[in-house]
C-alpha cells in the first residue's frame, strides 16, 4: 500500500469541510490529482471551481463527500469511490432505459451468487464453470480460492476436452482469490499487470506454484488437489456488461493464454483500471483507479474487455446447455478436435 504522508504535506487553498470528516475535502481532491490514471487528461482549473462551489452549497458532511462525486464525473471515472462512515459514494455511467432493464436483473443475480461456484458436465467431455464475484479479505482470501480450486478439481476428470469459464456474473470484488483458484487453468508465469499514464509497469501479478504473487508478495496460500497442468486445455471464456472490476482483470488474466477464446459482449466500460487503497482516517477511505490494465503480453486495456466473438442474446444461467453462448462455446470446442 503507497504512503500518502507525502502527499498530505502539500498545502493547498481550504475549502469547505466539516468537524466529522477527518481530513479537508481539497486534500482528498488533491490526492485524486496527484494519483488518479486519468488526471492528465482533465482540466483541474474546471474541477476546482466546480467543487469549490459544490462546497459552498454543501450543508452537511455527506454533502461535502458527495462533491467529490463530481470529481469522478469530470475524471469520467467509474472505478474510483469514496468511503465514509460505511457508505461508498461513485460516480456510475447513465444507460437507456432498455440497457438498464437488461443490466438490473444481471446485477441483482450477480449479487446473489457472490462466492458461489457452479459446475455442470456438458455432453460428457466439457466441464462448464460459473465464476462469480468474489468478497473476500484476510484469511477468506484463500479460503475462497481453495474452494475455487476444489470445485474445478472435482468436476474435472482427463476425459474433458474443454473448458467453459463464465464470467457473466463476475461483478468483481477479490482478484486474488480468482487467479489463485483457477491456477492450473491460468498456469504459472505472469499474468497480467498495471501501468501508468506513461505506461510503465506499476504491478504485476503472476502465478507461482499455484499461488497468487503481487510482484514478489505472495497473495494466497493454497494447495490444489488436480497437480496435472491444464494451462493448455482449451478453455472457451464467456464475458458480458456485468463483468467489471477484478472480473475484468480475471478476463484479461486469460488473453494471449494459448488454446482460449472469448464469446459474448464487451466487458463494462471503465472498470479495467487497477485501484489503490487510500485510508484516510478510521471512517474514511478513498478507492482510486490509479493504472491500466495489461495482460501477459502487455496489451493494455484502459475501458473495457473485447470478445473475439460478439453474441448477444438471452442468458440461460442456471440451464447453461441451453444458453446460446455456451452453445456457441461448445461448437467451437468441439471444432478444435476436427
């Protein structure tokens, strides 16, 4: 986690703020300029003046972290948050009303199926592995990959030609967890990363004997019950809308992996970037989107996820044989073994 003492020290014009927030609203925007992915492409004379008179109207503390809002929304930043007395606090993109009743029902399914990992045999030699977000910290980091790890390993036998990895419902939440649970799909080496505005390399992470390093700090602790190598299985990986956050870096986790293809729709617009964590006193915390995304080849991703294939239509969550993008992922599976 970087200090932000430094960045504390820098004096700055004070704005409104209020007895219950534990530092000034301007040195949390300064922060955000000093940190965020994208501060180099906003006008900060245009954000000061804006949040300067959002300050001014402010009447409360919650309307005061509330104008840091605005801050997002000129950095069209969808990714970063702001923390208060429990509350979290962003700036969310606008749809239409027909994208917004699509997306609702995947949201609040994604919600239900937090941690909860679903397996089915389809047509005897493909495995169908439903992956959704994952909550997790402390000790459940790698209690949640171990189970991740379990599921894919009991279901998997050397009779399946294939794999296919939802991610649909990934709405993000602990990478860690993810990466190290599906190691032996992923195999070991680098896997993706993060760099800055002038694209260099500020994280990495990679596999190590099945486990999850943050550059050289190992993030989980687990021991998978399949020891075969299967980071050459093809694996046909679904993606969609409703994929963002560590499900989007999940994603990119998997491009330039040999024998992988990806089917469905783009990834949610502007929840590639990696985040840092600011703690900025015992009720307050700022989540900031601070790098890029890169796969193992260094490809970035700054907004979304691309399939290699696009299909739209409706999904089939809980009946995957008679979902068309598994459908899809079946037929080329099986093209594979022609």
């Amino acid at each position: 986690m970087r200090s932000i003492l430094s960045i504390l020290l820098f004096t700055c014009l004070t704005l409104t703020s209020f007895a219950q927030i534990p530092i000034p609203i301007d040195s949390i925007c300064r922060i955000i300029k000093q940190n965020s992915i994208h501060a180099k492409e906003a006008n900060w004379m245009t954000i000061q003046d804006g949040l300067a008179e959002k300050l001014t109207a402010a009447r409360t503390d919650v309307d005061s972290i509330q104008s840091l809002v605005y801050v997002f929304e000129q950095l069209q930043d969808y990714h970063s948050s702001i923390i208060y007395n429990g509350r979290q606090f962003s700036h969310y993109p606008e749809f239409d009303d027909s994208t917004r009743n699509y997306l609702l029902p995947l949201v609040q399914l994604s919600r239900q199926r937090t941690g909860i990992f679903m397996a089915k045999i389809l047509e005897n030699n493909y495995l169908y592995l439903q992956v959704p977000g994952i909550q997790a910290y402390g000790d459940t980091v790698s209690e949640y990959a171990q189970r991740l790890s379990d599921t894919l390993s009991a279901y998997y036998t050397p009779t399946i030609r294939g794999v296919i990895l939802d991610l649909r419902l990934n709405d993000g939440g602990q990478f860690s967890s993810m990466a190290a649970g599906l190691a032996i799909l992923l195999g070991d080496g680098n896997i993706a990363g993060g760099v800055n505005s002038e694209q260099q390399v500020t994280h990495q992470f990679s596999l190590r004997e099945g486990n999850l390093y943050l550059n050289n700090y190992p993030m989980t602790a687990i021991r998978h019950q399949e020891n075969g190598d299967l980071s050459q299985l093809p694996i046909a990986l679904l993606i969609g809308p409703n994929t963002r956050s560590s499900g989007s870096i999940l994603a990119i986790s998997f491009k330039g992996r040999l024998n992988t293809f990806i089917i469905g729709e783009n990834t949610a617009s502007g929840y590639t970037t990696g985040n840092d964590f600011f703690p900025l006193g015992n009720n307050l915390f700022l989540n900031l989107s601070t790098s890029y995304s890169v796969d193992r080849n260094n490809q970035i991703y700054k907004l979304a996820v691309p399939p290699d294939r696009i299909l739209k239509g409706p999904d089939h969550f809980d009946l995957p044989a008679e979902d068309i993008k598994v459908r899809e992922a079946l037929k080329w599976l099986k093209s594979l073994r022609r």
